[in-house]
C-alpha cells in the first residue's frame, strides 16, 4: 500500500482496523514503562517529589504545539493539495490538542503552586500557551457551528494557519521575555540539561503520549470518515423521501 | 517512595491525566460504535452507497 492509497478512506479504514490494535497496545506498554520509571525516579535537590509533575506535565505541553502542527499540515492539505483525509485528520485532532493543552495548563499549575508559590502568572509561556488553548476551542466551535464539512474545512485550515504563528511565540517565549517559567531544558542548543536519571523517564513518557496521540488521532479519524458517510446517507435518504 | 509535603499536588496532576486520557479514550470508544449504529440502521432501512459497497464494513 503507497501513501497515495492512503488518500482512499476506504484503504485509510481497512489499515486503521489492522494497525490501531498494535499501536494501542505499543502505548499501554510505553506508558506503563514511564510511569513506573516516572515513581522510581530520585527527588529533585530543589524540588523535591514535585519534580514527578515534569513527568506528565512536559509531555502534554509537547504534544499541546505538536498536534497545532499536526493540523498546520492538514490545513496545507485541504487548501493546497485538497487531500480528501485533510480535513478529516484537521478536525479529528483539535479536541484531542485541545484536552492535552488542558492538561498541560494544569498540571503546570499544579506544579507552580509549590514551586513558584502561585497557580498563574501572565507571564508570556503561561499566556501563550492559554490563548492555544482557546484556539482548540474556537475551532472545535467553528467545526461545529458549520453543517457542511467541507466549507468549514476551509474556514477552519485558514484558522489553523493563523494560529500557528503561536507556535514559536510559545517554544521562544522564555527566551524572548522575562518569565516565571524555566527555559528549555531537553530540546535547547547544546543539549538537554537534565540528568539522565530524570531525562530517561520523560523522553519514554513523551514517546508513550506521542504514541497516544496517534492512536487517538487514527481512531477519531475512522470515526470521522463514519460520520460523514452517515451523513451522506442520510442526504441520499431525504433526497428518496423528497422523490 | 515518598511524596513529601506536596503530595496533593503530584497525586492530583497525575490522577486528572489519568481521567482525561480515559475520557478521551471512552469518549472516541463510543462515537464509534454510535456511528456503526447508525450505519447500519440506515443501510437496514434501504438506503445504499452509491459504490454498493456495505458502509458499515471498513474491513
């Protein structure tokens, strides 16, 4: 099967149905192996126990810029190639970016609030990172407010477009400005400033998630392309009744 | 191993993870058989692909 075939969601269903099981399975082992690995892990020297939040924390802020590129690409591949999946795999992935965000938020919270002594501050990674959180919202809503799948594809890949210009305000915010939030430290010039003893645990936590995301990302898709040939149906049927 | 005093904290991050994975999980679970359901139901009452093709049978 070529990538090409992949344009059929006919083919893009039958792969689906063969490989999610495998990917299902390759996550729960990953994330069993992280998270034990995330509770066996030293305490920080300065932090303490309340280093184990990097553990999830890290990897759902990853994932919260990834899946906005992930739909960056899809948008290109409605405007552009008008891939027939495009759309498809752009609308499938914004509520699960938009739950990542969430967590990402929070468990940064969480952790701020020992750490820092407060839950937020609008600092420029903290407010970045909110007003991506609201743009999975706005195209959820978007995605939702237009009956036809197709016209607000459109809509929403130029959203998304839009929106990306976010991305490298939130991975640079903490060079560009004064913030709370510490800079990089795993995907910096010179290499992650971790110890391997926290490093290992979250690069398997950050595969494990990634790994989670595209099982999600398949199976939201499958139901996807099920929804809109419902949705054909039931117009063919309307169009019966009406005849 | 030991938390320390920010227990709640830790405990609460990775317990709110573990139910918004789940609820995600459950939530895609569902629309899909919804989906099937609702193929079905509307292949059962007469209404065809124009391929001919089943459109519940994605194998």
């Amino acid at each position: 099967m070529t990538l090409i075939d992949l344009a059929n969601p006919t083919k893009f269903l039958s792969l689906t149905g063969r490989i999610l099981p495998w990917l299902a399975a390759a996550t729960a082992i990953l994330l069993v192996i992280g998270f034990y690995q995330a509770a066996m892990a030293p305490d920080d020297y300065q932090q303490g126990a309340t280093v184990k939040i990097m553990f999830i924390h890290v990897p759902n802020a990853w994932l919260s810029m990834f899946v906005w590129g992930v739909m960056s690409l899809a948008a290109l591949g409605t405007l552009v190639w008008r891939h027939p999946l495009a759309d498809v795999a752009a609308k499938a992935a914004a509520p699960i970016g938009a739950a990542f965000t969430f967590l990402a938020l929070v468990t940064g919270s969480l952790w701020g609030r020992p750490m820092w002594g407060t839950y937020w501050q609008w600092d420029a990674r903290l407010t970045s990172v909110l007003i991506l959180f609201l743009m999975y919202l706005g195209l959820i809503a978007l995605w939702r407010a237009v009956d036809d799948p197709s016209r607000a594809a459109r809509a929403a890949a130029i959203l998304t477009l839009v929106g990306a210009l976010n991305l490298p305000i939130i991975k640079f915010s903490v060079d560009w400005w004064n913030t709370l939030h510490q800079p990089a430290s795993v995907l910096r010039m010179g290499g992650p400033t971790l110890d391997r003893a926290f490093l290992i645990p979250l690069l398997v936590m950050a595969i494990g998630f990634s790994l989670l995301f595209v099982t999600l990302h398949l199976a939201a898709m499958r139901n996807e392309i099920l929804r809109r040939r419902v949705r054909s149906l039931q117009i063919m049927q309307a169009s019966q009744q009406a005849a | 191993m030991t938390l320390g005093p920010y227990a709640s904290f830790i405990v609460t991050s990775y317990a709110l993870v573990a139910a918004v994975v789940l609820i995600l999980i459950v939530w895609i679970a569902i629309d899909y058989r919804r989906q099937k359901e609702r193929l079905r139901e509307l292949e059962a009452s007469g209404v065809v692909r124009r391929s001919g093709r089943s459109a519940s049978d994605i194998r």
